[in-house]
C-alpha cells in the first residue's frame, strides 16, 4: 500500500492494540453514608439514617473538582456555584483559571444550606473526600444541613478574586491576595 492508501484503524481497533502498563493501585476510601434521602414539600433532602452523636461520622465521599471561569458569558458556572461548594484554594491553577466547583459523588448534594448547620464539612483535596460529621447529636430522621460559608475566603480581596480574573485585578489587589495566601511575605 501507498502512504495514501495506508488503512486508517477505527477507535476500537486502537484500544485493543493498545499497550497499557501495569494498574497501579493505591489506597482508596470505602464510601461512608449515615443518610436517607427523602422527599419533603416537592424536593429531595438528606435525613438521618439512624441516631448520631456529636462528632459522629454522617458521611464520608469523594468528589469531582471541576475548574470554572467566573468571567463565562453564559454564567452557568456561576449558578452552579450557587448551589455547589467552591473549593478554597489558592493555587496558581486556581488563580489563572478561577475558583474549582466541589462536584460531591454521594448524597452530599441532598443537604440543604444553612447558617446554622447541624454538620460539618472537612475537603481533603489530596485523597479528593469530603468528610461530614455531626456537630451535635441528632435523631433518626432529622434533616441535614450544610454551612459552606466557612469554606469561602473570608478576607474581601480574597472574595473578589472568585468573580474576576486575576488579569482584571489591579495590582496592589493581586499583590494583596497573594500575600494572604502566603506567596509572597508580609511587607
């Protein structure tokens, strides 16, 4: 055959010739979840699966960071954000590209918010978990609430930084953020 009469193999010819390394296993996590999920007034919401005591684990599971731009035209990401914890950080990845959308994979996502949570919340970034714990005892059938607020920057510069790219700041803000964040010293 020619160059130009070469075959050209499918996507599933590729993969079963494909030579793929050994797996390599590390240590995971098992799943954890002390929650039902029920229907109350036309939405779903996490309950208590059984008595828990204070600083009980309720649930733990893992998570999927998905990066976002906060300058998007559609602002669909800031609506998700709404809804959906922000990871804290203050990486360059998440200075360059904005703030990381926390995507929970167990029924985290059935916790309704409040400001006066009866759980709380623990991101392991590293190991990609999140932990939630009682705050307080609670019965079978209590429903849970989420406070994410203690996750968000809590300085104003920092704040800012979540709805505008790092290429619109001004200099003293960006030099301010990065000082807070420990990246540069204290003047």
């Amino acid at each position: 055959m020619t160059k130009t009469q070469e075959k050209i193999p499918s996507p599933a010819e590729e993969t079963a010739n494909r030579y793929e390394d050994e797996p390599i296993f590390e240590e995971g996590f098992t799943p954890v979840s002390h929650v039902t999920v029920v229907k109350k007034n036309q939405r779903y919401v996490a309950v208590a699966s059984k008595n828990l005591k204070p600083n009980e684990l309720i649930e733990k599971c893992g998570f999927a960071p998905t990066p976002y731009k906060t300058n998007e035209p559609d602002q669909r990401a800031k609506l998700l954000a709404n809804f959906l914890p922000v990871a804290p950080c203050s990486c360059q990845q998440c200075i360059t590209m904005g703030p990381t959308i926390i995507i929970p994979t167990g029924n985290m996502i059935f916790y309704q918010f409040s400001t006066k949570a009866n759980t709380e919340i623990q991101f392991d970034g590293e190991n990609g978990t999140i932990t939630l714990r009682a705050s307080y005892g609670m019965k079978k059938g209590d429903e849970l609430f989420i406070d994410y607020s203690s996750l968000y920057p809590q300085a104003t510069a920092e704040q800012e930084a979540l709805y505008r790219s790092p290429n619109e700041l001004p200099d003293e803000m960006t030099e301010e953020i990065m000082r807070q964040s420990g990246l540069i010293p204290e003047r």
